[in-house]
C-alpha cells in the first residue's frame, strides 16, 4: 500500500487548524447567499419590493466589510499552512514532496473547471490552484527570502492601483463615464439574461464567459495578496515544526534535497 500519498490519520489531524477551516467556509458561505439566491436575475424593481428591502444595503456592506473581505486573506492562509504541512508530511514519508503536491493541485483544478463551468461561475478554486503552483518554487527558498516575497506581494497591489491612479490622471483623454454606472458590458449582460430565462446550454455558456471575466479580476485582485498570506503562513507554520529539527536546508526543512 502506498504511504506516502495516503490520506493523513485521524490521529494525525490538527483540530485548531480543522476548526479554523470550518470557520473560514462559514464565511465563503454567507458571502454567496446573496448570488445563489438568485436575487440579481430577478426582474427590474423585484429586490426593492420585497419585505425588509431597506435592509439590503446596510447588510450587504457588513457582508462585504466583515466577511468577504476577511475570509480570502484568511482561507489563503489556511492554503499556505495546509501547504506548509502537506510537504513536511509528504518529505518525512520518503516522497516526492512537489510532484504529489502538483498531483493534488491538478486534481483541484479539474474540480475548479467542472465546478465553473457547469454549476456556479462563481468558483475560486481553479485561482487557488494556479497560486499553489506559484508556491513551487519556494520549497527550496529559506525564510527569509519567503518574507522578502511575502512582503513584496503585499505591497504590489498598492504599487499597481497608485500607477494606474498616476496615469488616469496624467491622461490627456477624458475617461468617459457611463449614463449607467451599474451597466454591464453587452457580452456579460446576455449571459445574466441567459441564467435568468435561458436553457441549461445557455447558463454553461454563461458560466464560461463569466468564469473568464472572474479569473482575470480575481488573479487582479486577490493573486498578490493571496500569495502573500500563504508564503507568510508557510514560513510561520515551517518555523514552528524546524525549530524542532537540527538543521534547515531550506523552507520546508528537508523538503528542498527531495523536492523536484
């Protein structure tokens, strides 16, 4: 029997860090009630008609302040962790540590696809699995280069949107504005309209073109500061079990004389 691929013990499980998990998927689950209730593809004037309707912007910015943008951060570090253990466990069992990891990670990506594609667009697994093959290359990196990057990614997003701030305002082109601020562009309107009155072909068609859209704004948004959190929760979770150990080849103690 293989060993080194199997699933851990329940022994072996770390319950603060299941707990914390558990936690972490209460949130992605409050923070998609609201798009899976369908609300959004509803008829005109629909949502403002229904009972509590003024609470709806006073709820959906606590949804957006105290959830969803809290619970990424968190579930990416959780990923650095889980990374952090899956090489150390993997390296003390005698296995490729990063081949049974990018085995893993294809494996989450197929889920991803099939998830996106033919049941809700909103998936973030396929972005997380694109971030763990970034973490590859970090097996073999010490700490302190892992917090040099940590730090570096950090900050990218505020290097990123400063730039962009600089040459809106140097442009000699107006930005034009729209007359609907809230307009989607034709290509994404048709696919709402398509979950709304359209057949199963037309809501994969539109997941396609919307998981799309999504990765490339989700890549935008969370890649650099997901990255971050995971390279810091790696380091932090290698630290805790190498300060055990009698040397430290690299960020993942041993893994780096066996990790391809």
């Amino acid at each position: 029997m293989d060993t080194v691929g199997a699933p851990v013990h329940a022994a072996e499980r770390m319950d603060t860090l299941d707990a914390v998990r558990g936690v972490a998927l209460l949130g992605i689950l409050l923070a998609n009630i609201f798009p899976l209730s369908g609300l959004a593809f509803t008829p005109a004037g629909t949502p403002e008609s229904l009972p509590f309707a003024n609470w709806h912007d006073p709820l959906g910015f606590l949804v957006l302040f105290l959830v969803e943008a809290k619970f990424y951060s968190l579930f990416s570090f959780l990923f650095g962790v889980g990374f952090a253990v899956f090489i150390q466990r993997a390296t003390s069992r005698g296995g490729d540590a990063a081949a049974l990891f990018k085995r893993r990670l294809l494996g989450l990506s197929l889920i991803g696809l099939v998830h996106t594609l033919l049941i809700w667009m909103g998936d973030i697994l396929l972005a997380y699995a694109v971030i763990g093959f970034a973490l590859l290359p970090f097996i073999r990196k010490n700490g302190r280069a892992i917090l040099r990057w940590a730090g570096a990614m950090l900050l990218l997003p505020i290097l990123i949107y400063g730039l962009l701030v600089l040459v809106v305002s140097l442009a000699s082109v107006p930005v034009q504005q729209s007359a609907d601020p809230g307009a989607l562009p034709p290509m994404l309107a048709e696919a709402v309209n398509g979950f709304a009155t359209g057949t199963y072909a037309d809501v994969v068609k539109g997941n396609a073109i919307f998981s799309i859209a999504q990765v490339a704004r989700r890549f935008f948004q969370m890649f650099s500061r997901g990255s971050s959190a995971c390279f810091s929760s790696a380091f932090m979770s290698d630290a805790g079990s190498c300060s055990r150990t009698s040397t430290r080849t690299g960020l993942f103690c041993g893994a780096s004389s066996r990790a391809g």
